[in-house]
C-alpha cells in the first residue's frame, strides 16, 4: 500500500459488496458509446465535480461526454466521505454502549466489537449509494460515458480509448489524491492512506496517524473507540491547527479520553520496517523520544492534484504543482476549459466541488458571470464533537483590518445539550464590529455539522442575527444556541442612556 492510486485496492476485499460497488462505478463488461461528432461539453473525471456538471448539462439539453479511468463517484464515494462516515458511526455506537453508564444504562458484559462486520456493514453501505454515481445511471440521463484516460489531444479534442472526443466546452474534474510527505523511510514502507484504510477488515491492536488534520483525527478517534491502541503524530502543536483554538482543545480533550495518545510538536521522525510487516517509528515530542512499533501507519497528510496524464501542456492549460490554475469564473488559461472540484480548489470538499460544477454549467453553458469567490461554503471535521466552521475566523477578520465583535455561548447554558449529555461545545459568531453582519462562525457540538448550516444560510442572504434572533426555534433543541446568539446581539443594542430611560419608565407606569 502506496500513495499511488490503485483501484484493486480500493476495491479490496472482492466480497459481494465490492463486486456490487465495481458493477455499478466501473463494471467490468463497459463498452464505450460511439463518439458524437461534437460535444457541447466534454467532462473529464466523475466524481462530484464530474457528475454534477454532466448531470446538469445533460438535464438543459447539452450533448454531454463524461471520461473516467478509475471508479465513478470519486474519492468521496469510494474512498472518502461515505465510507468514513459509515466507519465514524460504527465507531459512536461503540462509544455509546461503553459510556451508557452514565445514563443509567448498565451493558453486563461490556463492549463486543466486531470489527470485521462493522467495515462489512460500511462495503453493504457505500454498495447500496453506488447506483446514484453509476455508469448506466448517467447514460440513462443521456450522457455518453467514456471508461478509460482522457488525454487532450489539442485544446478541442480529448483522446480516450482509442476514440476523439470533439468538444465546445470541456471541464477538467479529476480531483487529487493522497501524497507522500517527505518523511525519512516513508519510501521504504508500506502504508495506509485515505485510499486503502477502508479495506482493513481485521482491527489494527496498535496504529500509527500521521497528521491531526481532519482525516487524521477522525480516523485516530475512529480506531481508538475500536479498542486499537492509537498514537497520532503532528509537527504542530495541539490538533486541527486551522481551527479555532477552543474549538479544536475540546475536540483533543475528547480524543484523549477516549484513549488516543497525541505526540504533538513532532520533530525528527524517521520510519522503518519491522518484523512481520510492522512499521517502525521514531519521533521526538516535547523534549521525550518515542520509539513504537506498530500494526499499519495512516498517513493522513498531504494532496496531489491529478493533472500529470491529461495532456494540458497540449491545450494549452496551465498547472502548477497545486492544480490547475482557473479564474474567479473557473476558466483556465484556456476560456473554453473549465475545472472545478479539488484539481482546482483550495476548499477540498464534497459540497464546495458540487457548487463550483453549478458555476461552470452556469458560466460555460450560458454566458454567466457567476464567480466562486461568492460561495459561502461550510465545513465540518466530524470527530465527536463535531467542530464546524463557515466564513473567517478572527485571526483572518484581524489580518484584513475588520474589527469585530464575537458573540460566544456555551451548550452548557442549552437545555437540550445538558439532556443528551452532550454539553461540552459551544456556538461562536464574529460580526462586523457595530452591526449584526456575520463574518464567521465555529460551532462545536454533537452535531454541528447540521447546525451551522443556519448560519451559512444567513451569511448566504445577508441575514443579521438580528433576524436569527427574531426566528423561532422550538424548545429544547441544541439549535437554540444558535438563537441565543442572536438574543445576546440585541442585548447589546440597548445602550446605557436607552436602558436607563426604559427603567425609569417602568417605575413610573408601576
């Protein structure tokens, strides 16, 4: 196991499930349509980006090729967000039944966990979502599906198995893949990445996680509620350094009770092979040398955006290490091509590639103007809790000269959060300093991921929280955080000579 791509591995094991996965993403009996003489657009890669731009072209009459040489649906489906989620869940409920203490609730034999039928059950999952990614699904929209790699011929011309595609518009949608940090022995190891993980079926006893960003941490806190005996190795300091400082400490707070062992602040780490397979490391974390043998090593650190075989040098495309360069209205240096997804985005996620593919049916199918740096997108890293995040943070409004005002409450003032148990997060908002307009906001909770999209929505209209404030929401809910925050707003509108004045009206009509 490489940070080379390989479609057997990520098939692996060849179950029922995965047979299912590959007959629906990449069946193995695919004949290639004969080409149309002329597309009016020509998308190369299926993933989301992908999908959603031929889709959408499809669906207002375009005549649509769609070009794919590894598995329909991406990293996202294959080996990204679906499986780590089912993966997350098996591994909650895992916490759940150990912590049911707490509510009364006693398990007299303590926790089984079968970990073999908890990544079968996540093969069954992503198997059952394949038929929406698939191949006779898109043709059944009238898109014309191409198996194999794409290669610009010229800059209106795409070469795939031994066909010409002729095109108007094309799209470059090939996403990106885990990289190989520069870490001395990396090389000279075998290794887990996002794109092999998911076809363990026996539970590592030890695990190393190179990296405490989102994929790290998840797959760390994942493994560690398995019962793996887990040490997560980061050359910063603490977790999730993009985030919110208190955000990400409640977060470490969590991971460390549930047995992960954190060497943060990593310098010199160096790996080797060990006997039966094992993997070797050494690192140095504040001050104290670790020396660890492990079952498998994860590194979740680093991105590659695909680019290398698409010929871009023959379109005239141009790319750099970190992807393909596009404008605001996603061209390339080609106005024709498009891209949109990971290969050009510094926001790699599902729903951000599936906004940017609206632009571009928007902006390369009739005549608009509509730009990416208009989206306001969310995120979510989905560790328990969850911490989630939608516009800038402080440090950011700071560095861009806006003062600000930060409005914070705590989930241990929310009813609904002290029932569930789930009272150790909050709810923050950045405004602009002297009105309502919401700059940022992080919210760690249970579920954040869904409550911030409340947010974002009022960020997308310009909706103050003020409005927030005069919303309902009903009781008791966690999402009343949300409109707690905006209570605490208006507190601070009634100004010392105003409040004075009220007080003073109130006694006299007593």
């Amino acid at each position: 196991m490489t940070e080379h791509r390989n479609d057997n591995a990520m098939v692996s094991p060849r179950d029922a499930y995965n047979q299912e996965l590959v007959s629906h993403v990449h069946p193995p009996d695919w004949k290639n349509p004969k080409p149309a003489a002329r597309y009016n657009l020509v998308v190369i890669g299926a993933g989301t980006a992908g999908l959603v731009c031929a889709a959408g072209a499809a669906g207002l009459g375009a005549k649509v090729a769609l070009i794919e040489r590894h598995l329909m649906g991406g990293d996202c489906l294959n080996v990204g967000c679906v499986p780590s989620k089912a993966l997350i869940r098996a591994a909650r409920a895992a916490a759940a039944v150990r912590d049911a203490g707490r509510f009364g609730v006693h398990v007299p034999e303590g926790v089984r966990i079968d970990f073999g039928e908890a990544m079968a059950r996540m093969r069954r999952l992503r198997a059952a979502i394949a038929p929406h990614d698939s191949a006779r699904r898109f043709t059944g929209l009238g898109i014309d599906v191409f198996l194999g790699d794409g290669r610009f011929a010229d800059a209106h011309t795409v070469a795939v198995a031994g066909e010409r595609l002729s095109f108007k518009k094309a799209v470059i949608a090939t996403g990106a893949r885990a990289a190989a940090p520069p870490i001395q022995g990396l090389s000279e190891i075998s290794y887990l990445t996002n794109e092999s993980v998911f076809s363990l079926t026996d539970l590592p006893k030890r695990i190393a996680v190179i990296g405490a960003g989102p994929i790290g941490c998840e797959m760390a806190q994942s493994f560690a509620r398995f019962g793996s005996e887990v040490f997560l190795v980061e050359s910063l300091h603490g977790i999730l350094p993009r985030e919110d400082a208190d955000a990400s400490g409640l977060v470490l707070e969590s991971m460390l009770q549930d047995g992960v062992k954190l060497l943060c602040c990593g310098k010199e780490l160096k790996l080797a092979r060990s006997e039966g397979g094992k993997v070797r490391f050494t690192v140095d974390s504040h001050g104290n040398r670790c020396d660890e043998v492990v079952d498998h090593l994860l590194v979740a650190v680093g991105r590659a955006p695909n680019v290398e075989t698409l010929g871009l040098e023959n379109a005239g495309v141009a790319f750099t290490p970190k992807g393909v360069q596009v404008n605001d209205h996603l061209q390339t240096t080609q106005p024709h091509i498009y891209a949109a997804g990971d290969i050009c985005s510094p926001f790699q996620f599902t729903h951000a590639a599936d906004f940017m593919a609206r632009i571009v049916i928007r902006n390369a199918l009739f005549f608009g103007h509509a730009k990416a740096s208009a989206l306001t997108i969310p995120w979510c890293t989905y560790t328990e809790p969850e911490i989630a995040h939608v516009g800038l943070y402080e440090k950011q409004a700071r560095e861009r000269g806006i003062e600000t005002t930060t409005f914070t409450r705590e989930l241990r003032e929310v009813d609904r959060a002290i029932l569930e148990g789930h009272a150790n997060g909050f709810a923050r908002v950045h405004v602009r300093k002297g009105t309502d307009t919401i700059l940022g906001a992080t919210i760690v909770a249970a579920n954040a991921g869904d409550l911030i999209s409340e947010i974002t929505l009022a960020m997308t209209h310009n909706l103050g929280l003020k409005r927030i404030a005069d919303t309902i929401h009903p009781y008791p809910t966690q999402a009343e955080v949300i409109r707690q925050l905006g209570d605490a707003y208006n507190r601070t509108r009634l100004m010392p000579f105003a409040k004075s004045l009220l007080s003073r009206l109130m006694a006299w009509q007593r």
